[in-house]
C-alpha cells in the first residue's frame, strides 16, 4: 500500500468518497493546537473551547485526535 500510495503523493486515499453533507461543523477542543488560520482569519484552538468552522479547516486536526466532531 506505501508503494502504491508513492505514486499518488497529493491524494488522500484515507479520506471519505462521500461528500460532505456539511459544509461547518461544530467542534470542541481536546488539545491545545494554537491559532490556525481560516478562509475567515485566524482562530485560537485552546483545549475545552468550541468553534463552528468549515470542514475543511479542521478536518485533519479531527481525523488526528486534536479536536472532536460535535454531532446533535
């Protein structure tokens, strides 16, 4: 699979086929990240604190355990 994926440096094959049926997402804050800079400016991600921000600006961080999808 790494050799395979060599070949194929700018796509992500762990991602969803899906689309999004979101395009924001509400997420809360398990460990400190810093500020990240959106489309929208800059957010500070200080552990326990909540955010509505895009998908696409957070969705690494949550795949990696820094932040967690809030669903209702």
């Amino acid at each position: 699979m790494t050799q395979y994926r060599m070949h194929f440096l700018d796509l992500d094959i762990n991602s969803s086929l899906l689309p999004p049926k979101e395009l924001f997402v509400e997420v809360r804050v398990l460990e400190d990240c810093g500020r990240i800079q959106t489309e929208y400016g800059t957010v500070n991600l200080v552990k326990n604190s909540q955010h509505y921000l895009r998908r696409t600006d957070v969705e690494r961080l949550v795949q990696q355990g820094y932040l967690k999808h809030l669903d209702y």
